[in-house]
C-alpha cells in the first residue's frame, strides 16, 4: 500500500516519527511557498535598542529569552535573569514555511486599501471624507480585484470566492539509507497543471501496487475485526 495525504501532513517530521518504515513511499501536498530572504534578513537583525516602531517588542523579547529588559519601561519582573547582549533572534530559528502567505496577505491589504483611496480620494493624501468611515463591502470589491506579484514572484489574484490560485508540491516520503528517511520533492501542481517526476518516486518499480482493505486469509487463519 501507499499512503496519499493532503497539506496537513505536507513534510511534517512529527507526523512519520515512530511510524517512518510504515510511512515510507508516501506521497503528500504541501502549499507552495518558498523561503522569504530578505525577512530573515531584516527580522534576525532586530534588537530592542534598535527596534522601536513596534510597541510590542520589548515584551516579545522578554518572553522569547526568559529574560528581563532592566530599566525599560515594559520591564518584565517575573523574569529573574536580566538580558544581556547575548540573546539573539537566530538562537533555533526556522522560519515559518507560511510565511509568504502571510506577506502577501499583507500587500493584498495594502493594495486594496491604496487601489480604494484612489479611486474614492483622487488628488488627496489620506482618507477623505468618502472614506470615513471604511465600508467593509466597498473594500471588499477592491480586495477581490486585487492583481500583484507575490514575494515569490507568483502572481496574487482572487477568483469570484475570494480563493488565490492553488499551488501545491508533491512530496515523497523516502528511505534514503539505513535508519534515514526524508522527505524528497517530487512534482507539483498549479493552474498550468502537474508535473511530476515519475522516476523519483518510491518505490519505483514495474510491478503495481496492491490497494487492498485485507488479503484474503490462509488456511488456519482468521479475520478479526
């Protein structure tokens, strides 16, 4: 048998973990979205002596290291060690495979809110009085229109239920080597259709795969359940 499973296994390790000879050649999706440099890039860098648009991240901070920011208005007491210059944001830091989603979340906002003060406010900068207050449904149409690229560089849109475009990877589920299992891609899917890798696929062999709920018992045997 081979296991096919949708994005909330997607490349999960805590999924297969105790389980990985009986998950090995399992195929899954997972959505479509690559690593965000340039956030790393801008969010590993940031400190609270240098990060001071976000109110709230001094209280982060503290949270996040167990520490205590002496002297800062938003100190923390319940933390009896004092941070020091040490702490650093790139201490087990992974980012978030959503991120991207995310981000485009964000400039979808961004854009129909700017696509909708132009069109309601020409010639003013900021909100005019046909925009106080925001009607959510006149947003909503300029969200739906909305049409940019993304961080990936794919194109963001929405279709008549507000859904973006599906894009998904196909991954496998393989033994790489003795005791070592790992996740490999093997495809992936979007609105130009499937591509996929036949020859990356495990197990890959002539023979077809049995999808059976149970074989048939042997002479001595009996079937419970």
């Amino acid at each position: 048998y081979v296991f096919f499973h949708s994005d909330g296994w997607a490349d999960r390790y805590d999924v297969t973990d105790g389980y990985v000879r009986e998950a090995a050649g399992g195929i899954t999706i997972k959505l479509q979205s690559a690593d965000v440099k340039w956030f790393d890039d801008y969010y590993l860098k940031l400190r609270p002596e240098n990060n001071h648009r976000n109110p709230w991240f001094p209280e982060f901070w503290q949270h996040r290291f167990h520490c205590r920011l002496k002297g800062h208005p938003q100190e923390n007491s319940k933390y009896n060690r004092t941070c020091s210059k040490r702490e650093s944001l790139r201490q087990q830091y992974a980012q978030d495979t959503k991120m991207g989603f995310v981000i485009n979340a964000i400039y979808s906002m961004a854009h129909g809110l700017h696509n909708m003060q132009q069109a309601l406010c020409p010639g003013y900068q900021g909100l005019c009085d046909a925009m106080r207050p925001i009607d959510g449904a006149k947003l909503l149409d300029f969200l739906m229109k909305t049409n940019f690229t993304g961080v990936s560089g794919e194109g963001i849109l929405f279709d008549e239920n507000g859904d973006s475009p599906g894009r998904y990877e196909i991954m496998n589920f393989k033994k790489m080597g003795k005791d070592y299992y790992d996740y490999i891609n093997v495809g992936s899917w979007d609105n130009g259709g499937l591509k996929i890798d036949d020859d990356e696929i495990w197990p890959n062999s002539d023979s077809i795969i049995k999808s059976v709920c149970s074989e048939p018992c042997d002479k001595g045997q009996i079937k419970v359940g």
